[in-house]
C-alpha cells in the first residue's frame, strides 16, 4: 500500500485529481450561475455535471500514464528529468492555488453558493398573488394561478413546498416577508400580482429570499389564452434561479398543465376554498363546482380526483353511507388515474377508501404510492400518520414520521397541529410538547387550547383527572360557555363515572341553549343514563323540541328512551323506521339493542353483514352486554393500543361511561386497562 501511494505521489496523480476537482467545480459554479441568464434548458446543466463526472477516471488514468512538463505531455515511463518533474510539480501547484484562491472569493462574494447545492431540501413558499383587477369575480382566476404555479413547484423533489392551506392565511395579512418567512420556517417566498381585463392578462412574479433580498422578477403582459404558459414558465424559472438539479421526469411533469381551461381552473379553485370548510354543504356545493370544471375540461385529471376526495370525505362529514362513499370515489379515482396515473391524491383517497374496509396493506401500498409521487402532498403525510395510528398493530415512530413531515409542509394547518400535538404526547414527549403548544397556541381555537393543556397534564401526572380540572378553570372565567359544559358532562361520565354532575351539567348547557340539537340528545342520553324517565319523558313529549331534531336523531332518541327501559319490542319499532334512511345507523344501533336483550344469535348476524363494520368499542359494549368475557377483553385491549396513540381516549370514555361495564368494573383486567391509560381506578360509579 506504501509503494502504490508513493508511486501516485511521484506521478502526480494526487495532486492532479484534486486539481480536477477544484476546476470542475468551479466550472459548475459559473455554468449554474450563468446558464439561468440565458434561460438555458435545465438538461444543459445536467449534462456538463454528468461529463465532469465522468471525466475524473478518464484524467486519472491520464495522470497515470502522462505528465505535463515545460517540454509538453511526456509518458510518466519516459520522464528521466527530474528538473522538468520538479517544473511540472510547480506548475501544478500553481494552478491548484489559483483555483482555491478563486473558490474563495467565490464564496466570499456568494456566501450561498454551497448550500443551493446541499442534498438538503430548499424551502420556498407561493404566497397568494394579489388581484389587481377593478372585477372582484377575477379573485378566482389570481388564485388559481397561486395554486397553479404552487402545483408546479410541488413536482420537484428537491424543493420543500409549502401547502396552500397555510400560505393562504397571508392573504391580504399585512405582515412582512421575513415574518412571513419565519413563520412558515422557509428559506424563499414567491409573491406577485393578477391583473385582468377583457383577453389581456398582466401577472407579475417576484423570488425573495427570506430576509426580502430581491432574487429575480419579471413581467408579462399577454394574452388571456396564454396565461397557462406564463404559469408554467414562472415555475420553471424559479427552479432555475434557485439552481435545483431535477430529472429528465420532472421537467417534463413542469411542463405539464392540469388544464388548459381557464374556467375550469377558477371552478377549481374555488371549490377546493369551499371544500376547506368540511361541512356537508360546503361539500356538497364544491362538488358542483368540480363537475363543472370536468365538463369544461373532461381531460382534468385533478378535477376527478377532489370529486373522489370529497365523496370520501361525505361519509364522514354529510351522511352518505360507507356503500355509496366507496362507490362514487372510487368512480373518480378511476377516471382520474386513466387520465393522468402521475397525481398523488386518487391514491392518498384511495388509502382512506381501504382503511374503512381494514385493508391496511393495501392502504399502506396506495399512501406510499401517493408520497412517492408527490413528496410534497402534505395531506397524504397527514393521513398516513393517522394510518400508523388506527391499524391494528399501531406505530408510534411512524405516526410521528409522517405527521412532522405534514407539518413541514403545512405549519399553520389546525387539524395537523392537533395530530403532531397529541402524537408527541403519544411518544411520551411531554417536555417537546409543551414547548410546541406554546409554538402552535395562537392556531387554536380556544376550546382547544383548554383541552391541548388538560391532556399534556395528564401526560405529566398520569392522570386524566387534569383534563377535567384544566375544563373547571376555564368555567370559572367563562361560567355560560355551552362548549365547556357540554365537554365537562362527557367528561364526568366518562372519566369519573359521576352521572349525577353530568346530568348536572348536562342540564345547565339545555337550560341555556334549548334550540341546539346536540344539546337536546345529549341531555336526552344523559337522563336515560339516570334512568329519570319522567324528565326525559317531557322533553321528547314537546313537539317543539322535538321538531329541531333531524329525523334520524328523533328517532334514534325514542328507541334509546324503550331500550334504556328495556322494552325491546317498542325499540325495535322505532329502530326499524331508520332502516331506509340511514343503514350504518340502523346496523349499530341493531347491535347494541339485540346484545342488551341477549340475543348474541342477531347480533353476530350484524357483526358479520357483508360490507359494514361496526367499531371496535361498539363490539366491546355489545360483547359486555352479552357477557361474553373474552371477546370483551380482546377488543378492550384491542382499543387500549390504540387509544394510547390517540390520547384523547374517546374510545375509552365512552366504554367507561356506559352502564354496560358496571359488572366488570372490579375485574384486574380492567382495571389494568384503565390505568395503562390514565383513568382513576378509585372512581365510583354514581
């Protein structure tokens, strides 16, 4: 080894490789630096990278076999002159000098030039570009472009690409570049303007960099019908001014419009607004919207992907069955994968569709695929860290992978805060996470806020008693506060087993607000608990009352008010009339009312309906009501797991809380379940 070292010292090959290096990356300097200047096509880079690369063996093994001398190029073999070495050695030496003296006032006069190429991701925000047209009706068509230009960038892998959930609360903020920057933790902000009228269009795009340092801008005052072309080529410079290496698959998906109708973008755009707000119209509406923009544009391959996505999302916010959620989403997601096989969302919904079937490997198959495609897609990270939390063999590191990945990408997302929140008090980091409510405090509502400190005292002490007491001081300022109450009944009863203060409070929220619904069936539920029928009596007595019901609720609340007394034929007259109107309702509520008969015959008969699955929790109470002891200590344990990792323990409080568990209460398996998660094992059932 000393011989082979001290032969490439004498031939130079050291000294000449590192010379090679120095120059080749100087050469990659100037050639990134100065291409984008002449809008240069990315592969041109590429390919000096590439012939560089594969130029250091070549020079090896000419170094090897030659060296230059004052006299020319002369065989290493042939070289006897050791005064023409010794020139040659000075030669090379000076030229090894030259070029790290030029390196380094490269990165004197560019101090970023290392790290716009590091391995690491570069992070970039699109912020909401302004419209400047005097028609209002044009804010659709300034924020498809946002979202066009945002989709763009989300396709290249070495970029870092903030969702526009989160850049879209800057609209219109008045706050700086730098606290912008700050705020969603990113190294470069795009903004611009939209100006619209008659077949013109007129945008404007500038990078900065997170200190407001004025990278590159430009103008373009065009045709209407080339507005997708200025999109696109806004993204491809922005790629090119922030010197990224991309593959031959991503420029070509830069290239690449979703839709080349403007309409259709607006109708786009302004259904995934809607959509933001997950109530059952607002769905229902966006919908509409992104059937118009297919009609426009029977080609937009995303458009029948947020179809898919908010039939999926109708069974858990509207109240379409889990049959026809399925069938309709995946409907879409077929159309739109035929279309275009290269977009993430049919996958991500696709998962989703397979979680509620408990199809976890193929769920798992279809969120990797999604993630793959678009490493960007901060909702397929989210969903995927939910993933990792529901399935039967739940995993917390994964849980908390996937859900700081989401969060990178979505920082001012509420629901994603929550999730990141409560998988760090999954993880047993209470310190991380206390650090982190603090971070995320000004995000949440306040009900959360309340709720987010009660559980991380839990976390600390081991007891859910702190999520009651953290509710009882926020009462104390707030004593009306209907949520708080409401939450404090729930609690109570699931937590203490004290049914007499929540019916208490139970009665305080009805007193107050008597027209709510939900406060209607929760007093209902809470009385029946109680077994003061008399009381319960009145209020389903009052047509007035009852009137503000839906109709499945109305039902459901008198079936419960004979079940609760155990008159089984009179409940089942009523659960039979939810049969047409809502079957997941009628199939868990026939389970539960057949297993508080006894009769474990119709109710495995529900358990084992071909495409509908009744919960876990519910099969416990049903399990217990049969007194089925194992089958009920299976799914207790069963929701134990992941109950952990979803620390609210919603599960677990309504299971505590049912009447049902009372013969079990005392048994050690219980009890053990109970303290695992925090419950106080010395409550007594009132």
């Amino acid at each position: 080894m000393n011989k082979l070292i001290k032969e490439l010292k004498r031939r130079n090959v050291l000294k000449e490789t590192v010379a090679y290096l120095v120059i080749a990356w100087l050469v990659l300097q100037v050639f990134s630096t100065v291409l984008p200047i002449w809008n240069a096509p990315l592969w041109v880079l590429q390919l000096i990278t590439i012939t560089l690369v594969l130029g250091l063996p070549l020079w090896m093994f000419f170094s090897w076999h030659y060296q230059i001398t004052p006299s020319g190029i002369i065989r290493t073999k042939n070289l006897v002159n050791e005064t023409k070495s010794s020139k040659g050695n000075r030669i090379l030496n000076i030229v090894i000098m030259a070029a790290l003296l030029a390196t380094i006032a490269l990165i004197w006069i560019k101090p970023g030039v290392f790290t716009s190429v590091s391995a690491d991701k570069l992070s970039i925000a699109v912020l909401p570009f302004t419209n400047l047209s005097d028609d209002q009706k044009n804010e659709w068509f300034s924020m498809g472009v946002t979202e066009d230009i945002l989709t763009h960038l989300s396709k290249v892998r070495g970029l870092r690409v903030i969702s526009r959930t989160s850049v879209m609360q800057f609209k219109n903020s008045g706050k700086s570049i730098p606290e912008i920057a700050k705020e969603l933790d990113v190294e470069y902000i795009v903004e611009g303007s939209v100006r619209k009228q008659n077949n013109q269009v007129l945008i404007t795009a500038q990078l900065l960099k997170a200190n407001d340092e004025h990278l590159w801008a430009d103008n373009y005052n065009e045709d209407l019908s080339d507005a997708f072309r200025i999109q696109q080529e806004v993204s491809q410079k922005i790629v090119k001014q922030l010197r990224i290496f991309i593959s031959p698959e991503e420029e070509k998906a830069l290239n690449t419009e979703t839709t080349t109708n403007i309409l259709a973008s607006e109708l786009f755009a302004k259904g995934r607004s809607i959509a933001d707000n997950r109530t059952r119209e607002n769905l229902e509406n966006s919908i509409e919207l992104y059937k118009e923009a297919i009609k426009l544009d029977p080609l937009f391959a995303e458009g029948y992907a947020e179809i898919a996505n908010v039939y999926m999302l109708l069974h858990i916010y509207g109240d379409l069955s889990k049959e026809e959620s399925a069938k309709q989403a995946n409907l879409y997601i077929n159309k739109a994968l035929e279309i275009n096989p290269n977009i993430s969302r049919p996958y991500s919904v696709r998962a989703m569709l397979l979680i509620r079937d408990g199809d976890w490997q193929r769920a798992k198959i279809n969120f990797e695929k999604a993630i793959d495609i678009n490493p960007n897609d901060a909702t397929a990270h989210h969903h995927f860290a939910l993933y990792w939390r529901e399935r039967p063999d739940p995993d917390a590191q994964k849980l908390l992978e996937h859900i700081t990945a989401a969060y990178k990408l979505d920082p001012l997302s509420r629901p994603l805060n929550q999730t990141r929140f409560m998988a760090l008090l999954t993880y047993d980091q209470t310190e991380e996470a206390k650090i982190y409510l603090e971070k995320i405090r000004f995000i949440l509502k306040p009900e959360e806020i309340i709720e987010a400190e009660g559980l991380l005292n839990s976390a600390i002490k081991k007891d859910l008693r702190e999520l009651i007491y953290s509710y009882e001081r926020a009462l104390k300022n707030d004593p009306d506060n209907l949520s708080l109450l409401q939450a404090l009944s729930r609690l109570y009863r699931g937590i203490l087993l004290d049914r007499t203060k929540s019916l208490h409070y139970s009665k305080q929220v009805f007193d107050i607000d008597s027209t709510n619904p939900g406060y209607i069936v929760d007093k209902l539920n809470t009385l029946y608990y109680r077994k003061q029928f008399e009381e319960a009596d009145k209020i389903l007595s009052d047509d007035a009352l009852m009137d503000l019901l839906h109709p499945i609720q109305k039902i459901v609340m008198l079936h419960n008010y004979y079940a609760f007394q155990y008159d089984f034929e009179r409940a089942y007259q009523y659960l039979e009339q939810i049969k047409p109107i809502n079957p997941i309702v009628y199939y868990s509520n026939k389970a539960w009312l057949f297993s508080k008969k006894g009769d474990s015959k119709t109710t495995y008969e529900v358990f084992n309906r071909p495409g509908f699955t009744l919960m876990d929790h519910s099969k416990a109470l049903c399990f217990a009501h049969l007194n089925e002891t194992d089958s009920l200590f299976h799914y207790l344990n069963k929701i134990s797991n992941y109950a952990k990792l979803d620390f609210k323990n919603h599960s677990l409080m309504e299971i505590n809380g049912s009447t049902a568990i009372d013969p079990y209460r005392n048994d050690p398996r219980y009890t053990d379940i109970m303290k695992k998660n925090y419950f106080p094992i010395d409550a007594v059932s009132n």
